[in-house]
C-alpha cells in the first residue's frame, strides 16, 4: 500500500489541485485552439483587400475556410460535391456576411472559429484521457532516471513496432510512448497502455506483464498470454469532481471484473487505480479497498508524492 495514504483524507483532491488541473486543461486548449487562431489571421490578411463577401467566390484558395465558415466538417464535405459546396458558401454570403456590412471579414473568422470550436472540443475530450497517462508515464520515466534503470520504449507514431533505447534527451516522449520495458530483481518487466485482455475481454488503461520484448509481442501479449499479467489497473485522468463518483464507480466495475476473472482462472493478479479527481465519498471507498487489500495500490494523480510512490512499486513488483 502506498505509504502516503494513511487516511481517506490523504486521497481527497484538494480545491487547489484542481484548479492547478483546471489550468492545466485551459492552457492545452489554447495550444491545441492556437492553429486555428493562426489560420484566422491568415485569412484576414489574405482578403484584406476586398471589397465586399462576393469577391471571396472568386478567391479559389480561401474556399476550405469559407466552407469551414459555413459549418462544414471535414466528414460532411466527403458527401457534397462542388456545386453543392458552392451553394453553401453562397448561402453563408448571402444570409449571414452581407448583413454584417463592413465587418463582413471579422464575421466570417467568427463563424470559422465557433466551427472549429467543435473540433478542439473533441480533441479535448481525449486530450484529458491522454494527459492523465502522459502524468504518469513521465513520473515513471523520472523515478526510472533518478534510479538509473536502463528500459527501452515503443513509439506510438512509428509505423513499425520498434523499440528504441533510452534516450539522454527524453523530453516530450511520454506523448508518444505505446509501451516500456526493463528489468527488476524479480524477471523482464512490460508496460502497455489501454489493451484489450482476452480473459476480461474489456480494455484495460494500465498492463504490467511479466515478459520480455519477445514476448509482449507487439502488444498482442494482453489476447493470446493474459495470464503473463503481473498488474492490471484503472487510469482516470478527468479532474472535474462533477464527473469523479461516476469515473470511480466504472474504475471500480473494470478493477472487480479483472479480479474476479482472473480468481475464475486460477490466477493471481493485482489491481491498482490512479485517479486526478477524487471526492471524499469514493476516497473512503478506495482507502477501505486498499486497507483491506482488495486493492493493491493506488495514487492520486495529482500528489507528486503518491504517484512517485506508486511508480517506483510499479517498477519493482
């Protein structure tokens, strides 16, 4: 059990841990918001010149924007053929850019930004999911660098399964990271993320194996050799309390599933749950859990002391 949790109190994400993760979101949003903003600068630039929002049916090369304007997705256009875009810029001239007179410019980008609003809305949505896992795997790539543990490590964006050695610099990988390995006292050591195990049949955040690279077999360790499963456990990187009980109650269902089925097998496995929004109804629940060794171990994401805790377990069972 983590040392750092002695109470339910322990566990409890405070107001000011969530509002460094309520900051944390806003400033990626802004990143991610950013090319959009760039593009509508651009476009302004571009047509600067103009005299009024018929000259842009002459303009061939700010046709994507005005059709992103018009409330197009990227989809949606795979379904409309020229003249029917044409029609839909036409619309967007006649009904919406004509009435705004002189500021037919500024709204244009209006509408191409509320358009694209949607987008980065989607994209934070996995965003959050994969800031939480980015957390914890820089945290156990710095207690790996502190310690000296040699690994190597799966890039996701390279088309062949490859697995590259550590790196002096290591700088930003843990956006890109698909798997770890290394050695510990006890044997070769695996970590996978979000795999789906074949006697759970459910996909799972976090898999520790008890393998080598050979043996992960690009990742399809989790279908055909599930029982080389040391660990398996809950990632829930969201930091809104409004949504922390019913991100609990799925963790929850995933970690009593993996154990039941497993028990079924023969076969022994620990759990874990890390979560960044944690309330105090669900912090006794998981406290009693762990004190009781139901759980094996688990971390609030947002204390550096509990993760670091439960990265350097993670890298030693």
């Amino acid at each position: 059990m983590n040392r750092y949790i002695t109470s339910l109190e322990d566990l409890i994400t405070t107001h000011e841990q969530t509002r460094a993760g309520f900051l944390s979101i806003a400033l990626e949003k802004n990143m991610v918001g950013d090319p959009y903003v760039k593009q509508a600068l651009a476009f302004k630039s571009m047509v600067a010149h103009t005299k009024g929002p018929d000259d842009f049916l002459t303009m061939p090369a700010i046709r994507p924007f005005m059709l992103t304007a018009a409330g197009l997705s990227e989809k949606s256009l795979q379904h409309l053929n020229s003249e029917d875009q044409t029609l839909v810029i036409k619309e967007l001239i006649d009904k919406f850019l004509k009435p705004a007179g002189t500021a037919y410019i500024d709204e244009t980008i209006y509408r191409f930004l509320l358009t694209k609003g949607d987008a980065v809305g989607g994209t934070m949505r996995n965003r959050i999911g994969a800031m939480g896992q980015e957390k914890l795997v820089r945290c156990i790539l710095s207690c790996m660098n502190v310690r000296g543990i040699l690994y190597e490590w799966v890039d996701k964006t390279n088309s062949t399964f490859k697995w590259f050695p550590k790196r002096n610099d290591d700088a930003g990988i843990e956006k890109v990271l698909k798997a770890l390995y290394w050695t510990n006292a006890k044997g070769p050591r695996v970590l996978g993320f979000n795999m789906t195990n074949s006697i759970v049949t459910k996909n799972i955040d976090i898999c520790l194996y008890d393998t080598d690279k050979v043996g992960y077999e690009q990742g399809k360790i989790a279908k055909r050799h599930p029982e080389k499963a040391v660990m398996l456990g809950e990632l829930k990187g969201g930091i809104d309390p409004a949504g922390a009980d019913e991100h609990w109650k799925t963790a929850n269902t995933a970690l009593e599933r993996i154990r039941t089925t497993y028990t079924a097998k023969g076969l022994q496995i620990q759990t874990s749950f890390v979560g960044a929004a944690i309330e105090r109804a669900m912090a006794g629940e998981i406290f009693t859990q762990l004190t009781n060794g139901i759980m094996t171990n688990g971390a609030n994401l947002t204390n550096i002391d509990q993760l670091v805790e439960y990265c350097n377990w993670l890298l030693d069972i």
